[in-house]
C-alpha cells in the first residue's frame, strides 16, 4: 500500500479549496460585468454619432447640434495644467516626507492631513477653489483656478503613491550610497528615483484619470456652459468634457439622444487612452527594473 | 605573530557608548587600531560589533533613535568635528553582511563612488573599475558583461562586487562586517588573500562572527560581549590562551556565544 494515500480529511480540504476559489473567481468576474455594461450601452446609444464633424466642430443650436471640439481641448488644457502644478508638488512632498522627515509629531500630523484631504468631497475642494483661487488670488474664473482646485484634490494620491513607491526601493541601497559619502539628494537621484519611477507614475496615471473626470470642482472657477471661442491662455475660461456631458444631459432641451452617449464614450475613450500611453510607459520602466 | 607594520594610530576609541534608546549597544570602550593592521572584532550576536563600525563614519546620524557619547578619533580627528561628512564617509569602505549589489550596471556600481566624487573622465573610470574588480577577484569574471546589472550577480559574485565598489573609494580604512555570511568557502579564502594584500596600504577592521577567520586574518583582535570590550590583545596570543579574561577563551574554544 502507498504510503500516500488519501484520507478523508484531505478529501475534505480539496472540496473546499476548489469552493473557495471558484468563489473567489466569481465574485471578481461580477466586478467587470458594470464596466461591461456601461461600455456596451454607450456603444450602441452613441451609433451614428461620431465623425469627424463630431470631434472638429464647435456646438451649435443650443448645443443641440455640431462637436465638441472646444470641450475636448478644454479638457486636455485644464488636465494638462493640474498635472503640471500637482506633480511636482506631489513628488517634492513625497520625497521630503519618505527621505529626509524624520519621524515627529508634525510629520505623522502631515501624513493624516494628507489622508484627511483624499476624504474631502469634490464640492468642497470646488468651493474652496472659489474662495483660494478664484476670488483670494484673483485668478477669476479660468482655466488656472479651475486646474490648481483639481491639483489640489488630486495631490493625496500623487503624494501617497509616490510616497509608497519610494518606500519600496530596499532600505541597504540607500545605506550603502550613505557608506560611499554620498548625501542624500545624491542617493535619491541615483539610485531611489530611477527605482521607483513606474510607482511614481501609477499615481499620475490615477490622478489623471480621475482630473478627466471631474466635473464639480471646475463647474464654479474655470468650465464655462458654452464658449464660442478656445481658450488661448489659463487665464481664460474654457468648456470642458465632464461639464459639457452634464449640461446637454440635464440642461439643454431636445439633445438627440444619441448626443450625450457620445460625448460619455468619448470621456471614457480620453481616459483610457491617456492611461495606456502612461501604462505602456511603466511597463518599459518595470522591463527595465533592476533587482 | 604579526606586530603591526606601524604603531601610527588610524583609530583612537575613547569612552565610547552607543545606546538605542535606553537600550545600551556599547558600553565605555577604549582602544586603539594601529594603521596598516587588520584589527578584528569577535563576539556573539548584540555585542556592539557593528554598532561600532556605525560610529566610525557617524552612520548613526542616518540612524534614528541612536545615540553615540565618548569619541572616535581618525587620524587624530575626532570624527564628530569633521565638517564634511561626506568626505569623512568617503574615506571608509564599508562591506555589509549580506551583498548589495545597487540596481545599476556593474561597471555602474563600481564607478559610482569615483562619480560622486566628481570623477568625469571616462578612460579613468574604465581604470579604475578595472583595477577595483580586479583586486576584489572578480575581474575575470564579469569582464565580458560590465554592463549588466550587478543585482542580478550571484551572492558571492555581489560581495565581490561590494568589495570593489568599497575599493573604488580609494579607502584608508575598510570596514567588513562579517562578510563571509553570505560566501561560499572557496570565494571567501579568495577574499582573505585579497585581504592580507590589501593590508599594505589600507586598514582594515573586521568583524567576524568566525574566530578561525578572525586568526587567520587579525594582527590583532577585540572581543566584545554584550556591548562591553571584554579585551584586546594580538590575535595569536588570544588564541594560545594567553588572554586576562578567561571568557575570552571561553569564546574562542567555543565553549559559548
């Protein structure tokens, strides 16, 4: 007789190994079916919208006809400008906080206020934006106040997902610079940054993803409804996506019901295409990571 | 065996304490460590071994929660009052227990240092890596493949590695923290050879958890237990029992630690 026979109490185990994983598989094949759905319904609504008129023109009749060429560059501006006022804040912070803070009661009050700020509600962050950007720093309503109110929101994450990912560069590389007479700011630029740069950017690629889509803090201090013109600095207003969606949506009487399908996908396909360029990034960085 | 080629003093070990915390790591050492010797450190695990070497080129400061009172002098200096931190880290070589080999190219990993220290020319790097890997043993080794990533060594490979890279500061002192650890027999003999040849220009301080290392290697040797210095005196007489603590010889025939 074997030696390794089957008793029933690894029968038993076996059972409910394969349960708990065909559980487990279920339960995240339902977490795609909304995304799924979604993506289905405004393929098939938005048929017959979409050409080039559709993506070159400016809005007409109430905004009931023509593209939305001045909502997709408004985004692009005030995407583009969040990114360039939160990341280097963000990264800066990161940095300062993993490398040089030492462990005190303001850095841990520093790190809760960052938590805390991932918590507040868009509309508050918008009203702040209001009363920061708009009217204390006189930037009216423009492009500037309604990017520097998402850099603000989005800057948590930036913060912490850099934060991690610097963390994550083992502790003896930097010891061992440290050995060699090397300061800090050497280590880091060397040896800490390089390492920890496909982190660094999951962040952006969040914070990305999330500036595209909000629509409540830049409704009060930088989208306009509708403009006849682009933008040609930050400081004017601009339209941009997630307004435009909201108000043909809710707003404006007799859209074409294919209309605001339309621009939804066109949201989501701007999402996803700066994610896969930012993916594709990372994936080339990791090819290249180094133990 | 061996005297001392010189009695220069390199290092000077006044009433030196370490504590973390509350916790003492050393506790009032005096000694000295004469240039151009291998001075070993024996003793079990927490005994303030590399506590000490932490002290010498004020790593401590990176090191929260540890305190260091009494001094360290090198070359005369004590080495608190060097200005240039860097200057003073960079004039020690400093080998780990376990290999680090830096996520960069191993001509990277060893030419870093000299670049940090403003070295730009590349013939002179492209010398100097190869002078360092050489004396470390791992020349022949690597030398078709400089640009691969010196991570992905073998562990002894990366202690060489890290040998060089301690070498490619052009050190007057070198630290080795039991850096056998991680080696295979035939690599560390090739290592000691190394060392004994290094000795002629550079000083060497060698913790070792191995005693038989520390007599093929040390001109002298320091026994610490439990964060105190039990004593020092040449490696050679230790060994023959010829010692003032008799748990010194307790430690060396193994009869604890």
């Amino acid at each position: 007789m074997s030696s390794f026979q089957t008793t029933d109490l690894n029968q038993s185990n076996r059972r409910k190994e394969s349960l708990v994983r065909i559980l487990l598989g279920m339960v995240t094949l339902t977490l795609i079916i909304p995304v799924g759905i979604i993506l289905v319904t405004l393929i098939a609504k938005s048929e017959g919208t979409f050409s080039w008129a559709f993506f070159s023109e400016f809005p007409r009749n109430s905004m009931t006809e023509g593209g939305i060429f001045p909502a997709l560059v408004g985004t692009l501006w005030l995407v583009a400008v969040a990114l360039l006022a939160s990341v280097p804040f963000g990264v800066a912070a990161a940095i300062y906080l993993s490398e040089y803070a030492e462990d005190t009661a303001l850095t841990r009050a520093i790190n809760l206020a960052i938590i805390n700020l991932a918590g507040v509600p868009s509309i508050v962050h918008a009203l702040f934006g209001v009363g920061a950007f708009v009217l204390f720093f006189e930037f009216g309503t423009s492009i500037l106040a309604a990017s520097l109110t998402m850099a603000v929101m989005t800057l948590p994450v930036v913060i912490v997902a850099t934060r991690e990912s610097l963390q994550a560069v083992p502790q003896p590389f930097r010891e061992a610079c440290w050995n060699m007479g090397a300061t800090r700011w050497q280590t880091i630029w060397r040896i800490v940054l390089p390492n920890s740069i496909s982190g660094i950017l999951t962040g952006v690629i969040l914070e990305v993803s999330r500036t595209v889509g909000e629509t409540a803090p830049i409704m009060f201090t930088g989208a306009a409804l509708f403009l006849p013109f682009l933008p040609t600095s930050v400081y004017d207003q601009t339209m941009a996506m997630s307004l435009h969606l909201y108000v043909i949506s809710t707003q404006v009487p007799d859209v074409p019901e294919g209309l605001p399908y339309g621009v939804a996908l066109t949201l989501i396909a701007i999402v996803m295409i700066l994610n896969s360029v930012s993916i594709g990034f990372r994936t080339y960085l990791r090819g290249k990571k180094k133990w | 065996m061996v005297k001392p080629a010189t009695q220069v003093k390199k290092l000077e070990v006044r009433d030196l304490s370490i504590r973390y915390g509350d916790e003492i790591a050393l506790h009032s050492a005096d000694f000295d460590v004469y240039e151009n010797e291998i001075f070993g450190i024996i003793g079990p695990a927490n005994s303030g071994k590399t506590s000490f070497l932490r002290a010498i080129n004020r790593m401590n400061e990176m090191t929260p929660g540890m305190n260091v009172t009494g001094m360290v002098k090198f070359d005369g200096i004590d080495v608190k009052s060097w200005r240039d931190v860097y200057a003073l880290r960079s004039r020690i070589g400093v080998v780990f227990p376990l290999p680090v080999g830096l996520p960069l190219s191993i001509y990277d990993n060893v030419a870093l240092s000299p670049r940090l220290s403003g070295v730009k020319s590349k013939s002179e790097l492209d010398d100097i890596v190869e002078r360092c890997l050489t004396r470390a043993a791992l020349f022949d080794e690597v030398k078709d493949r400089l640009d691969s990533l010196g991570s992905l060594l073998s562990g002894g490979q990366q202690q060489r590695l890290t040998i060089a890279r301690a070498l490619s500061q052009s050190p007057e002192l070198l630290l080795l923290d039991e850096f056998s650890i991680a080696v295979d027999p035939v690599t560390t003999m090739r290592i000691e050879d190394v060392l004994k040849e290094l000795k002629k220009e550079v000083t060497i301080v060698l913790v070792s958890n191995l005693v038989a290392q520390a007599r093929r290697l040390a001109d002298r040797t320091a026994f610490f237990l439990g964060g105190e210095l039990v004593e020092v005196g040449e490696t050679e007489k230790l060994f023959r029992g010829n010692v003032q603590d008799s748990r010194t010889t307790d430690y060396l025939e193994g009869r604890f630690g």
